[in-house]
C-alpha cells in the first residue's frame, strides 16, 4: 500500500488533535503535529481538525502559520478539514467573527453552529452512496457525530458532494470535496467508521501523481450552472 | 440507498465530543458580556459565565448560588463560542435551569456551596454535558459513573496558587499510571481503594488514561502555570480569577491561550510572559479560612 509511507501533518494548535491521530497511524500514515511553519515542510496531506474556529483562527495569525498552511493548499496538497477545520477552509462564513480568517479555498457558504446549542448536538447515520463507490465497498450509511456543527449552505460549480443528512425530506450536503480540498460538517475522527480518512489517504497518495485530485473520478453530481453557488434544498 | 433521518441527541459520544473539541485550549471565567468578548478576542475556546470569580466568593462568604440566567443569557448573547455555567454540588433544579436556558456545558461546581451532602447530580438525566472536578481517581471515576463527560483538577479556585491543582494532576496521572500496570486480579484491589466501579476501573487500566477528558483547573495565573499543567498531563486550563483579577487582562488571557497550546516551547512562554503587568495577588494556603477543594467527596 502506497499510504503506508504517507506523512501526514496534523494542525496542532487546538482540538481534537489525537483523535486524528490514532485514525490515521491506524490506517498506516506517518503523522506529524504542526505547531510551527517549518512543521509544514514535506507533507503528503493536512489534517485541520476539530476545535474552535475562532481559536484556530487566533493561533494561526500568532504562530505564523497562515500564509504556510494557505500556500500548501494553493500548491495542491490534499487537506482535510472536520467541522471547526471545514469553517477554516469555507469561502464565506455566516455568523462568525467578522475578523476571522478563513483560507477560502472550498466554494461553499458555510454557517457556524447552525444546528443550535450544545444540547443540539447530535449523531446521525449518512448517505454514503458516492463515497462507497469511489471506494469500492458496498453501499452502507456513514455514522456521524455533529458536535455544535456548521452547516453547508450553499455550494460552488467546482464543489462535489461526498456525503449528506436527510432533514425534513431534503438532503443537505456534509462532506464535500473541490480538488484537493476535502471538507465535513461532523467528525469521522470519532467513530470507528475509517472511509473518511481512506478517501483523504487516497488524495494524499495519488497527489503529486495525477495533479489535481479528485477531478474526473466522480461523475460530477450536481455541477450545474457555471460560477452560481447552488442553494442547499433547491439544486439536489 | 436512503438512510433514514434519525438523529439521536445528548449522547455520551456528542457529550464528551465537545469537551475533546476544547482540548488544549483555555476555558475563562467571565461575569460580564465585556469580559466574555475580551475572552474570545484572546482566543478562548469557552467561557464559564458566573456572577463573581471565585477570589469574589471567598472574599465576600455568603452562600454561592447558581448565577442568574439573565447574566448567563446576556453572555451568551455576546460570543459564538461555548458557554458554560455552574450549579451547586447536588443542586439537580440549578442544572436543568441551566439546559433550560441552553448553556452548553454545566460545572457541577465546588466553587458553589454544596446542596446535598450526600449525592452529586445523576447527570445521565441530562442531555446537556457536566464538568466536574476531582482531587484524585477515586473522585474522577464516580464522577464520571455518574456521567460526568468531562473532568477536572479542583485545585484551589481564588487563591491564584496552582499548588493544589499539581498535587490534584500528580495524584490522578500517578494512580493511572500505576494501574496501568496492575495485573487483573490487582484491579479488584483498586475499584475497592479507589472506591469506583470496577468497569471504569478496568477502562482506566486498558487505556492508561480516564474515559473522558482531564482539565486542569484552580489556581491558574500565569502563563507558565498553563504550561506547568499542561506538561503534568492536562488537555486543556480553566482559568478563573487569574486573568480578570491582573492587571491587564487582554493581554494574560492572550498569553496564556498561546502557552497552553505552545506549553513545550519555552522560549514562546517566555516571550509571551513579558511585561504582562501585575498577575492576580494570589494566596498562601494556609492563610485560607475554607478549603473548597475539600467540598464533593
């Protein structure tokens, strides 16, 4: 397996650092915790964890980080980003801080805990159906754990939807991915479930082979319209 | 294939999921919405909302109380960040005010004045999460028996001295690190001195650390104090009077967000350490009329 010599950073300024940790080192990774901007030198995959965006966003100013993990995204490393890592990627962010900073690298509007207060929080079972194809496995729901999550509320052209909640009768999109950007609401570093984290050692292992990630694997499931974002609930 | 839409809320999982979301980050107590937001500027992942810091409680005496919820509410109103509250020891009616008004975490605090001497709140009752604090494994365990999702150290709340917290850390850490390597039989011997279930007792073993998050908490001033417990073994500090009771508190609570989270690298301590101004005044231990500490069992 090519992902057995993978080296993965993980952003360890705050969060549930470990959690990723231990799924990936089970998965065969090699992990590197990144607290400094030297720390991002060499990496096959970014992990942007779960946390506080506002925190993460403070402490990536302050540790110099920024520009760092924001290059390494520009240059087509694949990053994952769960929850408080997602709201880091978003291209627009409702009901945040008006001074925090995002890297803009998903076309996606997010909403910060859009699900309501800690009480709220909630696990769920997903559709999994694109997940499991690019996969190969058999088509079963991803458990998922949303701990005062965001929520995607509209998505770019360039934006594939991996994974997504049935709510009231509509289906509103989880997990995305935009070329080397893989993004979900909930945290798959909490349950026991691994095809999460497959699907981001995939893009880590074939990065550098193929160029971009991702594109022209999936049948582009909802790309419609050129430059419109897609309203959550109208286009799928 | 169609799942179906069943979401299941105030799982252990989603209850101890957001205490793992605040790891290595700093928790401050906060009594108005001004102090909240100078929290979250600071970088904050949760302020505890409350009426007086614990310095104003052991100054004033007087029965400590759940705060009012308007404060509570008012704070929330202020940040986007989790807010916790505290509810007496045992105070069942304070904690489902306090999930009534939607807090996203309650302290089942000592800091309070107790109101059962007998039991702690049966916290698996509620869909909202508790913190509560310990003194050692014993305490941390039927805490989280009772379902507590998240534990802390107790240390010694208002004194600004982070004497009581080390020996609160060092006693939990060296106790799971010993029975870490207990062999079965042994395990028995240690539910019963520990006075906590076998089943916790026996996950404790396995693991080498508790079933849930351990924060430190009680006597935090300074950023060095942050990165002393955290390289002790916490995961996350818990501030109370140590930053509103300086001189400067925007810039303490700054300083000590990046020495939790930057606690192995002495020079950045050091370099956020400077000209902080006057930290909280602090007390001797033995200067103290009451030792909350001793408040839970």
């Amino acid at each position: 397996m090519r992902e057995s010599s993978l080296s993965i950073g993980i952003l360890a300024l705050q969060g549930d650092v470990r959690e990723h940790r231990l799924v990936l080192e089970e998965l065969g990774a090699t992990c590197r915790l990144v607290r400094k901007p030297d720390e991002l030198r060499d990496l096959d995959g970014l992990v942007l964890p779960g946390g506080e965006s506002t925190t993460l966003s403070v402490l990536l100013e302050s540790s110099g980080l920024f520009e760092g993990v924001a290059g390494l995204i520009a240059g087509g490393t694949p990053v994952l980003g769960t929850c408080a890592g997602m709201v880091l990627l978003a291209r627009e962010v409702l009901d945040g801080r008006p001074d925090q900073r995002s890297f803009g690298a998903l076309d996606c509007v997010v909403r910060r805990n859009a699900y309501g207060r800690q009480a709220d929080s909630f696990e769920a079972l997903l559709d999994a159906t694109t997940i499991d194809a690019e996969l190969g496995e058999r088509d079963h729901p991803l458990p998922a754990v949303f701990i005062r999550a965001p929520a995607i509320e509209a998505v770019g052209p360039g934006v594939e939807v991996l994974a997504s909640l049935r709510n009231d009768g509509a289906s509103v999109p989880v997990m995305c991915r935009q070329a080397n950007v893989l993004a979900t609401a909930f945290h798959p570093e909490l349950t026991s479930d691994r095809r999460v984290h497959r699907v981001f050692l995939a893009m880590a292992a074939s990065h550098g082979t193929i160029g971009q990630v991702g594109v022209g694997r999936l049948s582009d499931t909802g790309v419609q319209g050129a430059g419109a974002l897609r309203k959550v609930g109208e286009a799928i | 294939m169609t799942t179906e839409a069943t979401r299941v809320t105030g799982t252990f999982t989603v209850k101890r999921g957001l205490a793992d979301m605040l790891r290595g980050g700093v928790i401050m107590d906060v009594v108005t919405a001004e102090h909240a937001k100078v929290a979250e500027d600071a970088g904050a992942v949760a302020v505890m909302a409350l009426e007086r810091v614990p310095a104003d409680i052991r100054r004033e005496g007087g029965v400590a109380r759940m705060s009012d919820p308007a404060l509570i509410e008012g704070i929330k109103a202020a940040v986007t960040i989790p807010v916790m509250a505290k509810a007496r020891i045992g105070h069942f009616a304070e904690a489902q005010v306090l999930e009534a008004i939607g807090v996203d975490y309650i302290d089942e605090s000592e800091v309070l004045t107790p109101a059962d001497e007998a039991y702690h709140i049966d916290k698996w009752q509620f869909t909202t999460p508790f913190v509560c604090g310990a003194t050692n494994l014993g305490e941390a365990l039927r805490r989280i028996a009772e379902g507590a999702a998240l534990i802390r150290s107790k240390g010694e709340a208002g004194t600004g001295n982070i004497v009581e917290a080390v020996r609160h850390l060092r006693s939990i850490t060296a106790d799971i690190r010993a029975l870490s390597q207990a062999d079965r039989a042994e395990r028995f011997g240690w539910a019963k001195r520990l006075q906590a279930p076998i089943g916790l007792v026996e996950e404790v073993a396995n693991n080498g650390r508790l079933p849930v998050p351990l924060f430190c908490a009680g006597g935090i001033a300074t950023p060095a104090d942050a990165a002393l417990v955290m390289q002790l073994g916490a995961e996350a500090v818990f501030v109370g009077s140590g930053i509103f009771k300086s001189e400067d508190p925007a810039r303490r609570a700054r300083a000590i967000v990046e020495a939790t989270t930057h606690y192995d690298d002495a020079a950045l301590v050091a370099k956020v350490s400077r000209g902080l101004g006057a930290a909280m005044r602090g007390q001797e231990l033995a200067e103290l009329d009451e030792r909350l500490a001793t408040r839970g069992w």
